[in-house]
C-alpha cells in the first residue's frame, strides 16, 4: 500500500504567501478600476458642466419627423431658459412638455455632446375634420378626438397645412368618447361624407352626396347603417336627389327615404292630371 507523501511547513507556509500575495494584487485592480471609474464620471460631469457643451440658442435643437408645424414652431414650445448646461437639461421633462400639446402625440428629447446640441423627435397629430361647436372658437379634431386650435397651424407656425374638408358640429365632450371608431368608419365609405351633426345625440346625422342620412342614436348598428349606406350609391339614377328630404337609416333593415314636400306635391298634382283611370 502507497503512502501519501506529506506536505512540509515550509511548503504550506510558501502556498499561504502566494494566496495572500493574489488577494493583495486583486484588491488593488479592484481600487484601481474603482478610481478609474470614478474620474471617468467625474469627468463627463465636469465636461458637461464646462461653458462648451451649453445650449445657448434654440438652433441647437434639431427636429425631425415633423411635418405640419415648423421647425421653429416646435423650438419655441419648448420651456428652455437660455443658457443652460447639456447636465442641466432633462430630455424627459422637455418631452412631457411637447406631449401636452394637442397638436404633438409623442416626443423624444436626446442629447448630443459632439456638437452639444438636443435632437426632438415628434409625431405629430393630424387634424381630420374642422370641429364647428357653439361655445369653443373653430377648432380642429384629429382622429384620436383632440381638440386642437386652428391658430395653432396658422402662418408662421406651419406652412404645409391644409384645412380638413371634413365637418364635425356639436360638442366635442359628446362624440369624443366615439370619434375614433366613427371617424375610421366613416371615411372607409366610397359614399363621400362632407359632414357629421352631433348635435342631437338622439339623432346623428350625416351630409353625403346622396343627401342627409338620419341614423338615430349611436349605437352598436353604425356598422349596419354605413353598409346599408353604401348598398344605396346608386340611389341617384333612380331619385332626384333633389327631392330628397333626408335617408332614415335608423333601422338599417328598413331604410326609409323621405321626399321633400315640394316633391310629394308635384307627384300628387300629377296624379290629379292624368287621365288614365
């Protein structure tokens, strides 16, 4: 049977000085890669304290993506106190303030060193129909149902805008729950809709160029409604649209078309004067 050779104190006291040997070299990489750390930091802070990496003038915040309101448009909705240090910015505060604007969905603030500058990324709210109420100066509705003032596009904010030639009357706190899902539906249809009367939420009304369309309360049947609606385009080529007084489509199963009384008149003359029994 072998004998294991023994492990002299010499040898063991040589192993136990290699170990503390590694342990010091580690604690000093460690204190070093510490330090180096810390001046690396410290020095980006210092560098984006010093007078060169300041925003002194809105022509150091670049805009992109917009593509109704001006670059300077969207400069000057920004709170910024000129001039403030790359450190002193904060790139999501300023997007919050962009974002309350109707007329700005979403935003992204980012900061640039080399040049010191700020890069604003928008996406923009597009006004889908000219909003007509009693109480409110004329606004604008975009297709998520906010209100957006029409003087927010006026010159020199944009000047790419064109007027929706969509109409909407009533109060925007009564359809707003709804546009959306109105809108989306109602400019799918090959039937052209040129405006929408909330004004009685007992009875929407729509104007098309086959007439004035009753559709009662809205409900879950707009979709019926609507198709119906476009199952009646060639109304035309067989009434005078002239001599319709309105579409009842409040019932899409049964449609009723209203003449107009000077037409309910002519036809009753007509009668009166024909001869045939």
């Amino acid at each position: 049977m072998n004998n294991l050779a023994s492990v002299s104190p010499g040898e063991l006291t040589q192993r136990r000085s290699v170990l503390r040997r590694n342990r010091r070299i580690k604690q000093i990489k460690s204190v070093w890669r510490t330090l180096a750390i810390s001046g690396l930091l410290g020095g980006l802070v210092w560098g984006a304290t010093q007078p060169v990496w300041v925003i002194r003038e809105s022509g150091q915040i670049n805009v992109i993506e917009n593509q109704l309101l001006t670059t300077p448009a969207i400069q000057s909705l920004l709170k910024i106190s000129y001039p403030q240090t790359l450190l002193e910015i904060k790139p999501e505060a300023l997007a919050q303030q962009l974002e309350a604007q109707p007329t700005i969905s979403d935003a992204k603030v980012t900061r640039s060193l080399f040049p010191p500058s700020l890069t604003v990324q928008v996406t923009e709210r597009i006004p889908v129909a000219v909003a007509l109420t009693k109480n409110l100066t004329p606004g604008l509705i975009a297709a998520d149902g906010v209100w957006i003032p029409q003087q927010s596009y006026a010159a020199p904010n944009s000047t790419s805008f064109k007027m929706p030639k969509l109409k909407v009357r009533g109060q925007v706190e009564a359809y707003k729950p709804y546009w959306s899902q109105l809108y989306q539906a109602v400019n799918s249809l090959e039937v052209k809709v040129s405006e929408i009367d909330w004004q009685n939420s007992d009875n929407l009304i729509l104007k098309t160029e086959l007439g004035i369309i009753h559709l009662g309360a809205y409900s879950s049947k707009l979709s019926d409604q609507l198709r119906r609606l476009e199952e009646m385009r060639r109304l035309p080529t067989k009434v005078n649209p002239q001599d319709v007084a309105y579409i009842d489509l409040t019932n899409p199963k049964d449609p009723f078309v209203q003449m107009t009384s000077e037409s309910l008149q002519r036809d009753k003359l007509a009668k009166k004067t024909d001869p045939r029994p």
